[in-house]
C-alpha cells in the first residue's frame, strides 16, 4: 500500500490528508490489494515501465499474465480494482472502468466463468445432535463452554468469525428473555451511513441444550474473575486470558463441527453462514428476516452465494435450533 499511498503524496496532498484518505480501505482490502500491487511492481519493473503512468494496453498485459498463470475472473476482478487506485486515469476513467479493461474482463468471464465454492452444504442437524451430547454448561470446561457459546452464536446469527471476535460486554443489555450484545468494531457488511447491527441472543426453552441464552450467561460468570479489564466478550480460556482474534473463534468452530462429524477438508467455518441461512429459508423463514440477521443488502447475495441444497410465527433463531 506504500505505492498508493505515493500516488496520493504525488498530488501535493498534507500528510494528515493523505492519513484519511489510506484509511478508507480496511485492513482486508489493502491486504488483499497489496499482492496485486506487488505483482504489478514487478511487472513493470522487468518492463522498465512507470507503475503509476501507464498505458491501458499495458494493463491488459499485466492482467493476461496473471490469466495465462491460472487466476480466477475474481482475482483478475481484484487486481483491477488495485490498479484503479494506483495507475493514472486514461479519457476520463480509471483504468479498471475503461471500457476496454471491462470489455476485456467480460472475456475473462465468458472463457473462466465464476464457480461457488460449494454446490451443497452440511445438515446443521449434524452440528445440533453432538451439542445436545455435550454435558450441561455448568459441567464444562471454560474451554468447551468456550466453543460451544461460539457455535450457537455463529448458528443463530449466521455470523462470520470475524463479527464474533468483534462482541464486547459494553453496552450489554440483559432480561430475562434476551442478552443484547454490541460490536466494537465496524463489521465486513457495514457501509457509511449504516449503523452497526447487534447481536440478540434469545432464550430457547424448548431445549435449554442448544440455548444460547443460558449458554452466555454461564460464559460471562465464568469468565468475569478472569478478564480483568477486557471487555471483548471472548477471551482465551489458558493465560492471559486475552481477547482471540478471528482466526481463534474460526479453529473453535471448526473444532466443534469436526466433532460433529462435518468434513472440515471440504466445509470451513464460512460455509456454516450458507448452512443455517439455507435451513432456515427451508424451515420457512421469510427472505427479508434471514437477509436482516445475515446483513445482506440483496436477495441476489443470498442466492449467489449461500443458498444451497442441504446435504438431506417462526423466527430466524427457532427454525436453525429444531
């Protein structure tokens, strides 16, 4: 991101200014645009061309190379979203929206057409039967009862890992029917304008096994001589007892559906968001709720992506629990 951030100090712009402007990618994206960008370096380098001042036809080439090696239409589609920030515009466009380069991507479509990942997913069912074998909250280990509170939460919200790890105690709101949670940070779903979603973890009564009511409040009391000041909701169940990142709740989850007897080779944790939302949208959940509590601006997303056939006043939480 060095290199788009001197494309911006190029324009003469103050160094608080350009501080702004870098922050408007997250963290993922720019980790995501950065290994294009250093391909891109490279290629103009051996070429002994200018990164920034460049010619379409030249970013044609660069993104045949990346063809001929193999890479998808979405990581060609990545790599021209890099460019747009980086390269110079050409007649009034950004080189990734020149109509040649869109053009040029339709091509790549219609030769490597887009796939899913999966063209089925996992029976939640599977996942529900070896929580109900689990012992009662009370009797597990702070790291099971770890686990455990993570896979209800992702089941009944459909979330992704990253959301989970982003749960903090400020803000709490408890009853006797409901826990209220906040996030700390913005979610991958979240766009300007829009506020944060929470999290309303309900009571269900008519299996206190798969609750995930009963299974928080058991988490918190747990935890509360533990944390000291960490208010993110989940932390690590060994010293120091910190708050665990994405990629922690992600080895949880999966540890949960190995047990359960998922095949973890083929369906990551990811792939538990298409698993509940299409069960749901089987068990009778109107479309517009299940896009709600999954954040999805569009049916098209659900359909696209995350609706698949299962492997074999109703509300989002209910339908994925019986």
């Amino acid at each position: 991101m060095s290199y788009i951030r001197k494309s911006f100090e190029s324009r003469e712009l103050s160094e608080k200014s350009v501080e702004i402007i870098m922050a408007s990618w997250r963290r993922s994206t720019k980790k995501q645009y950065s290994c294009y960008i250093n391909k891109w370096v490279l290629f103009c380098r051996e070429r002994q061309s200018n990164i920034f001042q460049t010619s379409i036809d030249f970013v044609i080439e660069f993104l045949t190379e990346l063809f001929n090696k193999g890479y998808s239409y979405e990581t060609l589609n990545s790599a021209r979203s890099a460019l747009s920030m980086l390269c110079e515009s050409h007649e009034g466009y950004n080189v990734g929206s020149h109509p040649l380069v869109v053009r040029y991507m339709t091509g790549v479509y219609n030769l490597r057409p887009t796939r899913s990942k999966y063209t089925e997913t996992w029976d939640v069912s599977k996942l529900l039967s070896h929580l109900k074998t689990l012992p009662p909250v009370n009797n597990l280990t702070l790291k099971m009862l770890s686990y455990k509170l993570a896979t209800l939460i992702v089941l009944t919200q459909a979330s992704r890992s990253h959301s989970v790890s982003l749960l903090t105690l400020e803000g709490m709101k408890k009853d006797e029917n409901s826990f209220i949670l906040y996030y700390c940070g913005l979610l991958k779903q979240c766009r300007k304008g829009k506020r944060n979603p929470v999290v309303n973890c309900k009571k269900y009564t008519p299996d206190r096994r798969l609750c995930v009511y009963s299974t928080l409040e058991e988490y918190i009391s747990r935890t509360k001589h533990l944390r000291g000041e960490e208010k993110r909701l989940f932390i690590s169940y060994i010293k120091p007892y910190k708050f665990v990142v994405s990629t922690t709740i992600s080895r949880w989850i999966k540890c949960v559906m190995r047990d359960a007897g998922i095949d973890v080779d083929k369906y990551k944790t990811h792939s538990a968001r298409g698993a509940v939302t299409s069960k749901a949208k089987q068990s009778g959940v109107p479309l517009n709720e299940i896009m709600k509590v999954a954040g999805w601006a569009t049916e098209r997303t659900f359909a696209q992506f995350y609706e698949k056939p299962l492997e074999t006043e109703v509300s989002f939480q209910s339908a994925v629990l019986q």
